[in-house]
C-alpha cells in the first residue's frame, strides 16, 4: 500500500470527530453513485515565529461553498459559520502544527439519485500538505487538450462540483499518456479557460494577462489573490480572451490555485517559453503569495485566520 494510503487523520463528518477510516456513506448515495457533492480545498499555513496555523482566504472559500451549493441546488445545513466552527475542531484534533489542506464537503446522502436534494451531509477532512518550495520550484510541460472544457450551459464550471472534475480527468490522463505533465483546456468558444484544477495566467510584453471568469472558469481565489498582489507590485493586469497562440508566444505561463499555488510552465505544445526556466515574475509572484498566505508578510491580515496554535 503507498504511503499516503496509510494516513488516517481524524476527520469532522456528520457532527462527529472520527478517523476517516471510520466514516462510511452508503454506496448508493447520490454523492457515490454520480458524484454529487459540492466541495472547497482550502490551504493553511503554518507559522513558526508566531507558532499559528493560518486559514488563507477561509471567508472567500466558504462563501464559495454556498454559491456551489445554491447552484446545484443541494442546499447546505450549516451556515458559513458553523462550518468555520467544525473546520478549527477538525484541525485541532489532529493537533496539526504544519502546513495543511483542508478538504470540505457537502455531499448528497442517504439513498438517492442524481436529482436527490436531500439529505445533504458534510465532511472535513484536514491533511498535512507542504506548500511549494522555493529551492524546487517546478518546471512543468503542458500541451493543449483535445478535450474542451465543460461550459456554463452543460455543467457550470463555476460551481465546484465534484462530478465536473471528471472532464479534468479527461483530460490529465491524455495529457500523461501523450508525455506531458498537464492539460491547458480550450472551452466551446476555442478560447483558452483553464488547467484541469487551476487558472492560468500568461505574460505577454511584460503585462499579466488571464482569461475572464465567463471563459468557462472555476471564479478562483487564487486568481483574485494574485491579480491584487501583482497590481500592487505594479504590473498591469488584463482580464481577456487568449487564444492558444499567445501561449505558444508568451515569456511566462503559470497555473494558479490552493493547491497548485503557482506552478510555472515552462512549455506548450512543446513550444518552449522564455528560457524554459520558471520565469521571473511568475517566481516573484510565488514569493510573493507564500509570504502573504503564511503571515510572513503582514499584508492583507483579512486573508488570515488562524485555526490552530501551538499548544
Ligand atoms: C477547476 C479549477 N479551477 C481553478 C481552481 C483554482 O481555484 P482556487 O484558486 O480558488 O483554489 C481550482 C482549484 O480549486 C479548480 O479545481
């Protein structure tokens, strides 16, 4: 068995404190059978000064949650609030004081079918997760997908919902096969959308440029988080359709998200980008978003909240 198999944290679900070995769902629920859950990946970063697990942009994400859950119409028991509540107890069960992800999700429960609206249950899922380390940055080689991204009048990519991430892996496991490390999906509109569980970015003439929301994309908080941080930081931010040959002519393409925070591209298609090398204003926004998300860098406390300290 991996490694990875073997960790048994102790997760919140359905008002308890278990071991996620512990937890069961009916095989025949609708989340089982046909993925029907609506979820958030959060990211929390340990600080070792201060001795502080800091939720990064824990509000933005649960306000999320309820905009999936509205939309797929599985309502959700609990207020943001309380979910706020069950996610600290989670963590600090397990007494986490490292970086961390936390996974959380509503799902539809019991026995149902894909239109089942209720019962709708909740787990959370806290794992130790180290964010991406300056001394290893990655290198990645992406292609466009053959696969188009599902669109707002077939499966809304703007809910995350568990059953849309099949369409990513579609597309990851072509990519894989075909000798690349990750797929950049076309949608309907032939426009460049986004990675498999990322948004993108590209640098064209030195300005940052990505797709607007409407260009079938997850509404990413890390896109938000970096679009306000290089804006700070002086460059000029452009929401607009890209074609897929303006990645093959770009200085630097990255992914964003929680989990994948910044990963550089360093090809498409095997055009290669800049010196294909992480290039330097993607590495500079990475600095820069590792230090705000860990307190480091005292900027934006409104995207801090602290779920655990050192006991
Ligand atoms: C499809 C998709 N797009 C984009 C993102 C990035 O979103 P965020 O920055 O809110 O994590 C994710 C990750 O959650 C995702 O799954």
């Amino acid at each position: 068995m991996k490694g990875d198999l073997m960790v048994d944290n102790l997760i919140w679900i359905r008002g308890e404190i278990i071991r996620q070995s512990q937890a069961t769902v009916n095989v025949l629920s609708p989340m089982a059978q046909f993925g029907l859950n609506v979820f958030e990946g959060i990211r929390c970063y340990w600080n070792q000064d201060k001795g502080e697990l800091h939720a990064f942009r824990l509000k933005e994400h649960l306000d999320r949650l309820m905009l999936s859950s509205r939309l797929v119409r599985l309502p959700s028991p609990y207020t943001p609030e309380q979910i706020e509540f069950f996610m600290k107890t989670a963590i600090q069960a397990n007494d986490f004081q490292t970086d961390t992800a936390v996974r959380m999700t509503l799902f539809g429960d019991g026995q149902g079918t894909w239109n089942t609206c209720e019962p709708v249950s909740m787990f959370i899922a806290p794992m130790a997760k180290s964010r991406t380390r300056l001394d290893k940055v990655p290198a990645l080689r992406a292609c466009i997908s053959s696969w188009e991204r599902i669109n707002d009048n077939a499966l809304p990519p703007r809910a995350k919902v568990g059953a849309n991430y099949i369409n990513g892996r579609y597309a990851h496991l072509q990519a894989r096969h075909d000798g690349y490390d990750l797929p950049i999906f076309l949608g309907q509109d032939g426009k460049v959308a986004e990675g498999a569980g990322a948004c993108l970015f590209m640098v064209r003439n030195g300005h940052l440029v990505t797709p607007p929301t409407t260009s079938s994309v997850l509404e990413s908080i890390t896109r938000d988080t970096l679009m306000v941080l290089a804006r700070e930081a002086g460059l000029t931010v452009v929401e607009r359709p890209v074609d897929r040959t303006e990645l093959y002519l770009a200085d630097e393409v990255f992914l964003c998200g929680s989990a994948a925070e910044i990963s550089p591209i360093v090809s498409v298609d095997g055009y290669a980008l800049g010196n294909s090398l992480p290039g330097p204003i993607t590495v500079s926004l990475l600095k820069a978003y590792l230090a705000i998300a860990s307190g480091e860098n005292l900027d934006h406390p409104e995207w801090r909240t602290v779920v655990h300290s050192r006991s």
